[in-house]
C-alpha cells in the first residue's frame, strides 16, 4: 500500500492525474471539488470520496471507513 499526494494547480491537471493513479486505487479529495461543476460531477461518478476539511471529527470518520474497506478489499 502506499499514499499518492497531488497537489494540482489547476482544473486541468485532474486530467494528467488520472493516467499516473494506479489501478485498485481509492481517490479521496476535498468536499470542495464536488461543487466544480462538471469537475464535480464527474469525481463523484468515477468513485471519489470526498473529506470535509472543515469538520474534523467527520474527515477522521470518513477515513478511517475507506482504511477498513481498502483493508477488506486489498486496494491501495
């Protein structure tokens, strides 16, 4: 297992991060970018799971969930 860190620059670089990610990978992103518009959109299809940084107690619920689940189901 191991963590990939982007931290992007723009709208556009999601498109490059997309074909480095590896497969079996769990994408977890700020609850911001899911009020982008289609950006949004199209991480809430493709599986992102979004973290609301502004409530901590619910972030650390949020991975501490993905961290079982990737355990269960041996993805990165």
């Amino acid at each position: 297992p191991f963590v990939i860190v982007c931290n992007h620059q723009a709208s556009l670089d999601l498109m490059g991060m997309v074909e480095v990610i590896p497969e079996r990978c769990v994408p977890i992103a700020k609850r911001e970018l899911l009020y982008l518009g289609t950006v949004g959109w199209a991480c809430w299809l493709s599986g992102v799971i979004f973290i609301d940084r502004h409530r901590r107690d619910a972030a650390v619920e949020v991975i501490s969930r993905t961290a079982g689940t990737m355990r269960r189901e041996n993805v990165r």
